[in-house]
C-alpha cells in the first residue's frame, strides 16, 4: 500500500477551525492549537447555554404570571392548580404574554379558572 500524506486533507482541517474562529481574540483565531481549543469549548458552551436559556425563559414566565395573577388576588400556584382543575389548557409562555400584552384577558382567564374550580 502506498504512503498517502494528510497534507490538503490537513489544510482544510486548519481552514475549517480557523474559520469557525474568526472573531475571537489574538492568537485564538490565528494559530491552529490555539484556535481548536477556543473552538471546541465555544462549541461545549453553545450546547450548553441553548439549554439555559430554555430554563431562563421558564423562570422569566412563571415570574410574570406570579406578579400578574397577584394583581389578581391569588398567588402562581393556586391559579395553575385551578386552571388543571378546570381543564384550561395554555402554557406558561402564552400566559405570561397575556399577562404583559393583554391584562383584561389575563383577568378573564384567571375568573374563568376560579368559577370552574368553585363548581
């Protein structure tokens, strides 16, 4: 079998890493070794974060509805258990877009919840 060298393969390689790195800092984008290293942990905290951000996004939610459904005298959790009571099925994020864009509604859904649990 005859020796093949990883010269073009190598380059493109090098290429591909380099690029990935364009924007970062001193020799991060300009030497490979260093360039590998800053790409693969940009990459392990892309992964990451995409996850967090889903957790930030809940947690930004469930504090919007708490305020809301307290300028509505009950508290987050009674009115999530009064809205499964009662069969009302809207998730967290279309509930805290009501309770910022459109209060009324976020009004009528919280009585609607209330006077299906009281029957």
């Amino acid at each position: 079998m005859t020796r093949i060298k990883t010269g073009p393969h190598r380059r493109q390689r090098h290429k591909k890493v380099l690029k990935l790195t364009k924007g970062q800092f001193g020799t991060r984008h300009r030497l490979y070794r260093r360039a590998n290293e800053a790409m693969l942990k940009s990459l392990w905290y892309s992964y990451r974060d995409r996850r967090t951000r889903k957790r930030d996004l809940r947690r930004l939610w469930i504090t919007r509805i708490n305020a809301a459904a307290r300028m509505n005298d009950t508290t987050y959790s009674r009115l999530i258990h009064s809205m499964k009571a009662s069969q009302i099925s809207l998730n967290r994020k279309i509930l805290a877009d009501l309770a910022v864009r459109d209060p009324q509604a976020f009004t009528a859904v919280v009585n609607l919840a209330r006077t299906a649990q009281a029957k």
